[in-house]
C-alpha cells in the first residue's frame, strides 16, 4: 500500500527539482531525508517537506488504521516532478520588440511504500 503526497503550483522550474528526486528515487525515507538537508538548492527544502508529508500520511491511524508502520522500512516507491501552469511575463528588447518569459511552477509528487 503506498502513501501519497503532492506540492502542487511550486513555483519552481521542474527542471531544477528532477536531479534531485533522481538522487532520492528508490532510498529508504531516512537516507533521502539525509541527502536533502545537505543539498544547498531550493528544490531540495521544497522535495523534503513533500517526503515529510508522506511519512506523516503513513504513520496517521486514520489513514491506516490498525497498523503501525516503522518510519525504517519505508522506501521512496515514486517520485515524479511535473510542469505545471507558468506566468507569462514580456521583457522589452532591442528595437522596440518584446521577449516572452516563461515563470515556471511544478507539481512534485512522492509516494513511498513498506519494503
């Protein structure tokens, strides 16, 4: 049984987040949450707290009653980073013509499962 979690509308570019889900795919949830404190980028804070969310999903008793789930035996089953919908701003350029740019967001989404 796997447990969900989604950052929806990051306002993060996703090409800058799917390093380091890359780096996380497939860890235990203990080891991924270490690698992300020491990784100096934005995206990093933005993908623990998403790992952080799903682990409490897997220890609530509502979601799953009855169980008691050791925070050890909990691996990163899915991690997915999406674009989403962008910002579309114009930047004035040479010759009174004008450069489209695109503010990127993302939806980050984890899923993580008992070995």
């Amino acid at each position: 049984m796997a447990f969900e979690s989604t950052h929806r509308y990051a306002r993060i570019s996703p090409r800058k987040v799917r390093p380091l889900a890359d780096l996380v795919r497939g860890k235990f949830v203990d080891e991924a949450l270490d690698l992300l404190r020491y990784q100096p980028q934005r995206g990093a804070r933005m993908l623990e707290k998403v790992i952080k969310t799903a682990l409490a999903n897997a220890q609530d008793p509502d979601q799953n009653p009855g169980r008691i789930i050791d925070e050890h035996n909990l691996f990163i089953a899915n991690v997915r980073v999406d674009g989403g919908p962008m910002f579309k701003r114009v930047r004035p350029k040479a010759r009174g013509m004008s450069h489209l740019i695109l503010k990127r967001m993302s939806h980050i989404h984890v899923g993580i499962d008992e070995v």
